[in-house]
C-alpha cells in the first residue's frame, strides 16, 4: 500500500511538473506586443455620504474609452500591461430625488467628464492553445479629467457649469482599482474589467462620493 501510495504521489508530482513546464502556464514563445482597445463604460457612482448619512443620488450612466497598451512579460507567463486611453463619461441624477431637492425647478441633471486614464496592470495568461488565450489580471489605474460639466436642464432653460474649481465641488484625479479578464483569439481581444473608485471625488471634504466603473472592450493585439 505504501508503494502504490509512493507511486501515485511521484505520478503527480511529475503531472505537475509537466503542467508548469507546458504553454499553458509557460509559453516560451512570449514576446512583448502593443495593442488597441475599445470600450463601452457602465459608471457607477456610490452613494453621497455627510455626517453618517448617506444619499442615493445619482443613476449609472454610460461612456467610452479609446487607447493602446503595451503587454510586456516578466516570468513565464506573467506580464505587466499598462497603457493610455482616452475617455468620455456620463452620469445623472434621479429624476424623483431631483424633483424634490428643487422643488421641481430642474427636470435633470448630469455629469459628463472627458480625460485621460493611465492602467498599470499585472496579469497571468493561459495559452490553451496558439491561438487562443485567457488573462485574468488586476491593478491600479490613474484618471485625470481635462473637463468636467454638469447640465442642469429646466422646462424653459438648460445650463452648463463647470464642476471643477472652487466652485464645481468634485475633484479632477480618481484612482481606481482595476480587475478583469481577457480573451485573445489570434489578435483578436475581448475583455471584461470593472474598477474600484479608491478616491473622495468630491473636493467637500465633509462629503464623499466614489466612482466606479464596468468596462466592456475589444481590441487588437499587433
């Protein structure tokens, strides 16, 4: 019985050994690459917290981003990736909250940011085969707003103010913590990311608001 029980643990130990030595968690062939991507944003803006009390102000609103990235590896098959994108964000205030905090003066009223973001992820790829490969990778991501508007529409009027400056309320710079997963067929990319606003985004320091975000995106890989 001790026998088998040897042989059987020296059989797996040599099938793992094999696994780690394989393309699926060690591809010799791993170079550096550039790549372009595409993505639809979900925002998701967390609660308006003061004074222990927290309000459900705004909705989720939709965006997108457009950039490249640089995938260079490290070890085996574990790389780090970061990149540059350009994007465009929106999100609103609910209509019946609204309504009441203005005495029904404002019909609606949005945020709509445009800038750039910076990702630094690390990640590990599975290469199941040549042609197909699945990444699951996480890390920080720094995003700088250029502009930010807040459009206040009335029956009769529509107004847009800045919401940067000492009289905007909300801060340009989020940092958000990244996690996602990627598939690569051939050079073709599709991935799935969602980030976790790590920043107070409202420059009120007694008064905190965070900014998260799902990302769909596709891409090519060159």
């Amino acid at each position: 019985m001790k026998k088998f029980l040897l042989s059987v643990a020296v059989m797996a130990l040599g099938c793992v050994a094999a696994m780690a030595q394989s393309t699926v968690f060690n591809n010799p062939d791993n170079k550096g690459y550039f790549g372009v991507r595409v993505g639809a944003d979900i925002t998701c803006p967390g609660s308006v917290s003061m004074d222990n009390v927290s309000v459900d102000l705004f909705k989720s609103g939709v965006g997108f981003e457009v950039g490249g990235v640089y995938n260079a590896p490290v070890v085996a098959n574990f790389y780090i990736e970061p990149g540059v994108k350009l994007f465009y964000n929106t999100y609103s205030m609910k209509g019946e909250l609204l309504r009441d905090l203005t005495d029904g003066l404002l019909t609606s009223a949005s945020i709509r940011k445009f800038g750039m973001r910076v990702p630094v992820m690390a990640g590990y790829h599975f290469d199941f085969t040549s042609d197909v490969k699945l990444a699951l990778f996480t890390g920080p991501e720094l995003e700088i707003a250029f502009v930010g508007k807040e459009h206040d529409k009335s029956r009769n009027v529509s107004v847009s103010s800045s919401i940067y400056g000492d009289e905007g309320g909300m801060n340009r710079v989020n940092l958000l913590w990244g996690i996602g997963a990627g598939l690569t067929v051939q050079h073709f990319y599709f991935g799935v990311s969602g980030g976790i606003g790590m920043l107070n985004m409202m420059s009120d320091s007694d008064a905190s608001l965070h900014e998260n975000r799902v990302t769909i995106s596709v891409g090519y890989n060159f």
